[in-house]
C-alpha cells in the first residue's frame, strides 16, 4: 500500500483512480524576506548574482505573491524570518507537510544538502511543532532530503510524487511513503539545472502536469506518461528564465505563475486554470519562484 513506484513495470495493478482521495490544503505558510539574500552557488540559477539581490524589489515581489494567495483564498500564516538564514524564504525545502490516511497533520523533517541551508530547519520543526503537527524525523541522520521541493501532492489524490539525483537521496522516499502511509512515485532528475522536482514538474489537476522534459530520465518520463492521461510541456527558455514549472497551483483552480511565459499560460488556460502572473525576478537569482515562496498546510 505505502510502496515507491520506480518504473512502469512497478505499476502493474496500480490505477490512480483507486487512490484515494486527499483534500485541497487549507492554508499557505510563507516567510517574510527580511534576510534574504544570495551568498553562495548551490545550483546553477544562482551563478553571478552573489550579493546582487535588490531587497526592496524583493520585498515587494514578495509581497505580491502573497497577496496572491489570499486572493485565490488561502489564508497566510508566517513564520518568522531569522537573521543570517538568507534562504529561509524558500520555505517549501526545510519540511514535508501532509495528512495521513487518518487525517493527522504530520511534518516530516528535510535533511538539507548545504550545510547553510542545515541552520533553516529548526525554526521551522518549533513553528510546526507550536501549530499542533505531529513532527517526525528520518532515521537516517546522513541521508538528504529537500522536503517540498522534492516531495509533492498529487493534486487532490493520496499519491506522493518524489524526485531525487541531485538534493534529496532515493531511499529516503521508502519513508515518505511509510511515514504518510501513502505510495511514492519516484522520479529520477538528470539536469543539475533542474535540481529539484518542483523546478521541472507541476501538476496542474489530477489530469494534467506540466514537466521541462529533459529534467528526466527515460523512465521517469514513462511514469509520468502512465499516470496522467495530459502532460503539457514547458519549452527551456520558459522552463530556465520563468521558472514557469515552479508556478504555484492553489486548488487545481488558479495558477500563480511568473510572468511572461505565454506558452505555459496558454497551457495552464487550456486546463481551464485562472491565470494570476506575478514578478518573482529577484528569487529566480536564487533558483526559486512561486511554489518554493510558501508550504501548502493541510
Ligand atoms: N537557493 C535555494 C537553494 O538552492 C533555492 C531553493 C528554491 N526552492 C525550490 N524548492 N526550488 O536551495
């Protein structure tokens, strides 16, 4: 029941008709950007803007994406910004956030790659901790894993998405599906552009997702074709400069999406999402755009 899903041959009796279904998240949870900032490469988005982030342009970016949420009607939590942590922004990596199967609100801990990035989970175990998540940690202490940016909800389904190659390790997806009670379909990243899952695909409806294809291996790609009847796909200019994969779907009824990527928009349209564009310019310096800004809580 709780089994990871690595190649076709593995979904053999698997339909995601029969999985079961999982409700929409009731709320997003963000951090204010008051100590963001870009001080050392971890992925190749982030080459040549060390020390180059506008912080007010980034604050009112921010601010917009947020605004964003509310008015696609999920209520913002906060937590608190902590000084020296400038990645901390991105508070989709530092946890995974889900409900299992007897609706219990569970925080699974990520295990980050950087050690700068290790100082950001912590804040986030306290706050979960003090909302009333049952937190639970990986038993492997050694073992990477990104959390949201490599873990994903299939929409409204008690499906797990996993991705692993370049930040989150494979094993640990054996976990994710025992420990959310809930099988994983683990998908492999082959281009350290894309280096986590929620860069390269984006599920739009239960139907549809959208994937950079070439962020894949050949049977990953298999997988995905397998399980959702549409795959639309982001060209690479839209992909690498719009982050348009990392768009954020709220209810598989609004897209909030980085402007200007007008072959995803059209996409995303066609699947009869309401389009809300956002400027996330100075985040995509960081590698990040609208979905790694916030944590879907259920
Ligand atoms: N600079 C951050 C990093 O490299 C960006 C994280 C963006 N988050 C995401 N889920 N893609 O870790």
């Amino acid at each position: 029941m709780s089994r990871v899903y690595r190649s076709v041959a593995d979904l053999k009796g698997f339909s995601i008709k029969n999985c079961p279904s999982m409700p929409d998240p009731a709320g997003v949870m963000m951090c204010p950007p008051d100590f963001y900032d870009v001080k050392e490469v971890h992925n190749p988005f982030m080459v040549g803007h060390v020390g180059a982030i506008n912080k007010t342009i980034a604050r009112r970016q921010w601010d917009e994406v947020k605004a964003a949420f509310e008015e696609a009607g999920k209520p913002i939590s906060l937590i608190d910004p902590v000084p020296g942590l400038e990645d901390m922004v991105f508070c989709a990596n530092q946890t995974f956030i889900g409900l299992n199967p007897r609706m219990e609100r569970l925080c699974l801990l990520g295990q980050m790659r950087h050690s700068s990035r290790r100082r950001e989970v912590p804040a986030f175990e306290a706050w979960f901790r003090e909302q009333g998540y049952r937190i639970v940690r990986l038993k492997d202490p050694a073992a990477c894993f990104e959390g949201a940016g490599d873990a994903v909800w299939h929409p409204k389904k008690r499906l797990i998405w996993g991705g692993c190659g370049f930040r989150s390790e494979p094993q640990v997806f054996e976990e994710v599906a025992r420990v959310f009670e809930t099988p994983v379909v683990l998908l492999k990243l082959v281009n350290e552009r894309f280096y986590h899952l929620d860069t390269c695909f984006c599920p739009l409806t239960p139907e549809a997702v959208l994937i950079y294809p070439s962020a894949f291996d050949g049977e990953s790609l298999e997988l995905i074709l397998k399980i959702f009847p549409v795959v639309l796909t982001a060209g690479e200019n839209e992909a690498i400069r719009s982050m348009a994969c990392n768009s954020a779907i709220v209810d598989s009824s609004v897209a909030i999406a980085q402007r200007g990527a007008v072959g995803v928009a059209a996409h995303m349209q066609a699947m009869g999402l309401k389009l809300v564009e956002v400027d996330t310019s100075e985040f995509i310096k960081s590698g990040g755009s609208v979905y790694c800004l916030k944590m879907f809580l259920y």
